[in-house]
C-alpha cells in the first residue's frame, strides 16, 4: 500500500474524494488500521480520557502525546500520522518549539492545534520551521471550562459567521488541514465552500471531505455515554479490523455519517 502523506489528502481535497482517520494510541491498533486501509492515524489526547481515565483532556502532556506517537509511529504502518498538542504547550514560542520538536521527533507527520483565528500566528511560525499544522475548530475539547461543557458550536448564525471566518484566517495563514468538531452541517459546507485545505469532521457532518472516531467509539468500547455522532461498526464485524475496514468504507462511500449521526441547527 502507498504511503499516504498531505499530499494524498490534498489530492483527496482537489478531487472532492474523501479519505478516513482514526485515533490510535499503540502500535498494535495502528497496524490494524493500516491494514483496513485507514488514510491516517491521530493520536488524540483524547488518550487522557480513554486510556488514562481522566474525565478531560486537560491534565495530558507532551510526555503523554510523545510516548503514544512512539508506540504509534513503531507500527510502521503506510498512515499518516496526526499528533495533538495538549493543553497550554503551545501557549509561548518556547513552548510551541519545544512541544512541535517532540512530538515530530517521536514521529508525527502533523501537529493539530485547538482554536481558532487566534492561531494564525503560531500557524506561520510552524510553516516556516518546516512542521506541518492541522487546526480543530469548532468544539474543541481544550476550552471545555470557557463553553461550560461539551457543546455543539456554531448554532447561531453569530456563532456560524465566527467559525467561517476562523476557518477562512487559519487556510489564509497556512494551515496544512482543518478538523471540524461538533458543528451543524450547514456550517461545514460553507467551510469547505471558503477554504483551500483538506478538512475532516467528527460530529460535524457529510460534507467534510474526511471522517475521524475515536478508535474506542467505532469498535464498541466507549465509556459512558455515546455522543450522537458515533456509530459503533462492531456489530457487523467478525474482527476489529474489519470494523475498521467497515468504516473505511462507510466513509469512502459516504454512507456515514448518516443524519442521524448529524446536527443540524
Ligand atoms: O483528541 C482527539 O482524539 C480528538 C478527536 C476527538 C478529533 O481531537
């Protein structure tokens, strides 16, 4: 199988085809997805939640995401391989230098970064030391204490018009990718409308043109309660590669997500 680079998902963009991503923490896992023929690997702090039992992203480091990316890049696999900046390490140049060099040492071909328009500075700063950026808008998981929770983002047409134009400054700054989290559909289309990058979604619809779950969401294992965006494609799988072979195709198909996995206003 080809090596899938940002070139393969840029090419996914131009051609208005879509590609899949996973979570993976470990080098078991990211084989598997490998070889379902998943496009790219995250390694979420997310692992603060469904490896380490916090109830937020927030206490995970760069310790944390470096380690898993190791464990991850060992599996050799052909996906590219997305890694989470966690909370505050890319809060001052120091930090943001320091954060980029350990996780593309450890073996991430993109950092992901939360915000929002904010990010363009740190976007070009990256671009011109070489390290390639994905930025998550939408409901981004490391401001869960300034949203009061985890809620869906962009429901007023205020809040939308904020979203869009955050998504047109950071593909105007640079970015390599978008991950939109948790949006309505109808915000997402008009995003793929104003920007150049490819853009996956989770939570935020069919028009993205890439779909990323949580690994443990997508095989059956979630703990407590299932966000309305995720379906479990364990219970049509006789392994937990082909469930992922399942949503690879679901994905590619564009028969997830369904409406039901969707929000609309
Ligand atoms: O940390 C993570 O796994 C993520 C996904 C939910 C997109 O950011």
């Amino acid at each position: 199988m080809a090596l899938i680079t940002l070139n393969t998902l840029k090419k996914h963009r131009a051609e208005n085809t879509r590609f899949s991503m996973v979570t993976a923490y470990d080098k078991c896992f990211a084989s598997l997805a490998s070889k379902a023929g998943i496009d790219a690997l995250l390694v979420g702090d997310s692992l603060g939640m469904v490896i380490q039992g916090r109830s937020s992203t927030l206490p995970v480091t760069v310790d944390d995401v470096s380690y898993h990316t190791r464990c991850v890049a060992s599996a050799s696999s052909n996906c590219l391989i997305i890694s989470d900046v966690p909370f505050l390490a890319s809060a001052t140049i120091q930090d943001a230098v320091n954060t980029a060099r350990a996780l593309v040492q450890a073996g991430a071909n993109v950092i992901k970064i939360e915000g929002g328009s904010n990010l363009t500075k740190l976007i070009k700063l990256y671009r011109d030391q070489g390290v390639a950026t994905c930025c998550h808008l939408g409901l981004t998981p490391q401001f869960v204490n300034q949203f009061g929770g985890y809620r869906v983002q962009g429901r007023t047409s205020e809040a939308a018009k904020h979203l869009i134009d955050a998504a047109v400054a950071i593909d105007q700054a640079g970015t390599d990718m978008i991950l939109l989290e948790c949006i309505p559909n109808h915000v997402t289309e008009e995003i793929m409308r104003v920007t150049t990058v490819p853009v996956v979604g989770i939570g935020a619809g069919p028009s993205a043109n890439g779909q990323v779950l949580v690994m443990h969401d997508l095989i059956g294992i979630t703990c407590g309660k299932t966000p309305r965006f995720v379906k479990n494609f364990m219970p049509q799988a006789s392994s937990i590669q082909e469930a992922f072979e399942l949503f690879d195709r679901a994905v590619k198909d564009g028969s997830f997500p369904a409406s039901e996995h969707c929000f609309e206003e």
